[in-house]
C-alpha cells in the first residue's frame, strides 16, 4: 500500500506538473478493489482512482465515460491515465451523495431529485450507444441470480435446498430470466442507485459506470427506486416508476405501454437484481473481508419478500425468504448491525 501510494504521488505530480506536496485524503471506497482520492492543488480539486491492474480493467471506464460525456451526461471528465499502473486523474464532481440527501429531503425535494436522475436515465438510454457492450445475456443473468444460493444461503447461513426446493428456485430464476430478455435492451449502468449519484449544479453526478451492458430497459429503474440502501412507500416507487414510463414512452424507448405489464417488468427485474445484492453482499464478506454490506442485508431480503407476494408465479420464493433465509439471516446479526 505505501509503495503504490508512492507511486501515485510521483505520478501525480508528474500528471499535475507540480512539484508542490499534494493533499491526499482518501475517498470512502466501493465495493470494488478501486481506491479513490481527493487531491487538493491550491483551490482546485480533483480525484484521483487507483485500480490495481491485476484486479480491475480500467480501459472499459475510460470508453464508458467517453460516451456518456458525449451525451452530454455529468459524468467525470479524464484529466490523466497511467493504465500500466492503474491511476486516473479525473475531474471532481463534489462529494454530497444523492443518498444523503435523500435521506433529509421532504417529498418535494424528492420528487426533483428522483426526477433528475430519471431524466438523466432517459439520456442513457436513448443517447449513448450500447448494442456493442456486453449483453446482459441470459447465462449472465442466471450466474447473478445463483450468487444467492451460493454466496448466502450456502456459504453464509448453511441452508441446504433439497432436490424439491432446488427445482423450484431453478423454476423461479428461468421465469425471472426471460422475462428480462424479453424487454428491450439499452444501456445498462449497472449500480444507478443513490451511493452512485452526486448531487450537482448539473444533476445527477453519475459514477461507477464502467460495467455497463447492454440489456433490459428496467435494470437501472429498478436499481434506483429500489435501492439497497435506503426504501420508500410502495406507492411513491409506483409513481415515480410510472413517471418514467411515460418518459420512456416519449422518448421511443420500448418499455410496455400497459401499466399492470410494465410493473410486473419492473418488479421481476428487481428480484432479479436483489437475488444478486443479496448474493454479492455476502460475497464480499465472505471473499474480501468487507463486513460492512451485511447489515443491509435484511432490507434486499425484504424487498424480495414483499414483491414476490404479489405474484403468484412467485409465492414458493416468498415463502422461502420469509420462512427461512430472513429468520436464520437475523439471527447472525450484531445488535450494531440490526440497527445499522
């Protein structure tokens, strides 16, 4: 680590054309093996990311950037690379996540915050070219959704599916599946969601692009309305979502035009994503020492609970959460983390 932020520091200064100490501070992380850093010169800000070679491919940030700029999205502009090392220098767009603002604003506020980032998915979606990114292909999709099974019921809580059970979640994953390549495919950021966006005098401020795919049109919905972090009263996500369709619908996207159709799109593609979260924030406990995703477990296992109630298609996969996963997965919380 001192040798790698030594590195950064001569290429930083190199890159800045300074020789003048620079003002490091360290940028809370993601959940990837990316590092980020304020650098502070004289009044002008920026932030630095350092992504190991070996474990992070910084060339898709840069080409996903590229174009989101193009589109006239408010994305960070790239001052610097060194790809050899791993180091970006890239423009700051402030540091006030949407989460936190979220999280203190009334109903009004939200409406506009929650409008901006619609607005700005919209551009994503119509303005920047996505039919050569990766697809989000059906055996991706249903490797996602296993993280579920393998990386939390398995590795965390050690619940067993006997053959019955196993067939039924295997039953549950294929509907989820394609009624995800049924809808039309876009681009795909990935993580939109409320520790991704920055509030901005050009709102949002969208970060952590590089893995976008080209797929269903109500991934990144989804992902924003029915964030991991932080929940809102059915009926303020139904109008919100609902807003966006029209949106979409205006702009020649091809979202169903049927509201009972587009909301059954919408909410099977969140169990879709929140199979995968909950998965994932095991994973990164259990494969890379990152305690802190398990508390917000039990919501992601609520949201599955709750929307699969709704369908019958869906019910054994209630029952399942409910019953099983959402009990046994409290009980291995900390009293810090249950109220976390």
């Amino acid at each position: 680590m001192l040798e790698t932020t030594q590195a950064l520091r001569e290429w930083l200064s190199q890159a800045l054309d300074t020789d003048q100490a620079l003002s490091l501070t360290a940028i809370k992380n993601d959940a990837s093996f990316r590092r980020y850093y304020r650098v502070q010169q004289g009044t002008n800000s920026r932030v630095v990311m350092d992504a190991p070679p070996a474990r992070e491919d910084s060339k898709p940030y840069i080409q996903i950037a590229q174009r989101l700029l193009a589109a006239g999205l408010h994305v960070p502009e790239i001052l610097a690379a060194d790809l050899s090392q791993g180091f970006l220098l890239l423009s700051d767009l402030g540091d006030t996540l949407y989460l936190s603002a979220l999280q203190q604003a009334d109903k009004p506020q939200l409406d506009r915050l929650y409008g901006d980032a619609l607005s700005a998915l919209a551009v994503m979606q119509t303005c920047v070219p996505a039919a050569d990114l990766p697809p989000y292909s059906h055996a991706l999709l249903c490797a996602e959704m296993a993280l579920f099974k393998d990386w939390l019921l398995v590795k965390h809580l050690n619940l067993q599916l006997d053959t019955a059970d196993q067939q039924q979640l295997e039953n549950c994953v294929a509907q989820l599946a394609a009624t995800a390549l049924a809808q039309s495919p876009v681009f795909v950021h990935r993580d939109y969601h409320a520790r991704n966006l920055l509030v901005a005098a050009h709102n949002p401020g969208i970060l952590d692009f590089q893995d976008a795919v080209y797929g269903p049109a109500t991934y990144d919905l989804v992902s924003l309305l029915r964030d991991a972090y932080i929940v809102w009263p059915q009926a303020w996500v139904e109008d919100w979502a609902l807003g966006y369709q029209q949106l979409a619908l205006q702009s020649g996207i091809a979202v169903a035009a049927d509201e009972s159709v587009f909301l059954r799109d919408f909410d099977w593609m969140g169990l879709q994503r929140h199979l995968k979260v909950a998965g994932i924030f095991a994973r990164l406990y259990h494969r890379d020492g990152k305690a802190g995703y398990l508390a917000d477990i039990p919501l992601v296992l609520r949201y599955l609970s709750e929307t699969a109630k709704r369908y019958p298609a869906m019910h054994w996969l209630q029952a399942l959460v409910e019953e099983r996963v959402l009990p046994a997965y409290l009980t291995t919380l900390t009293p810090a983390q249950k109220h976390a």
